[in-house]
C-alpha cells in the first residue's frame, strides 16, 4: 500500500468548498478569523463587505468612505433621492 489514505465523498467534498473567507463547524461560523457574533450588531455594512474582500476591519473613515460609494452607486436616474 502506498501509505496515502483515501478520502471519503464527505472529506472531498468539505475540501473542495474550503475557502480563506468563512470558517464554519457545528456552532461557530468565523468570517475572516472573526466570530459572526463578535461581528453581528458592531459592524456596518460597509465595513463587513470590506471585511470580506480585504481581509481586515476598515478604519471608521475607510467604512464611511465606503458607504458613500455604494449610496453613490445606487442613487441614481431622473428622480434619485438625493436630487428630490
């Protein structure tokens, strides 16, 4: 035998959608190295979608910067709010 154990469909399976993003196991889900509910009620919008694409918490002027730009990215047409 060449000493190299055979994974089951499970093991292949839970490999294959291993990702650096999220960490999960039966009770705890990590996003980044954070716990969710560190993060769940603490943190903007804005800051956990850079959380999830940079890897780090942003400073509170990187957040609002953020948050004007996604407003800005969907605020937009004839009768836009911002314009009203």
């Amino acid at each position: 035998m060449s000493g190299v154990e055979k994974k089951t469909g499970r093991e292949r399976g839970e490999e294959w959608w291993r990702t650096g993003i999220i960490e999960m196991s039966p009770g705890m889900i990590r996003l980044r190295g954070y716990e969710i509910q560190d993060l769940i009620g603490r943190v903007s919008f804005p800051a956990m979608i850079w959380l999830m694409l940079r890897g780090e918490l942003p400073s509170e002027d990187q957040a609002a910067l953020l948050g004007i730009a996604l407003g800005a990215a969907v605020d937009h047409g004839p009768q836009a709010p911002s314009i009203a």
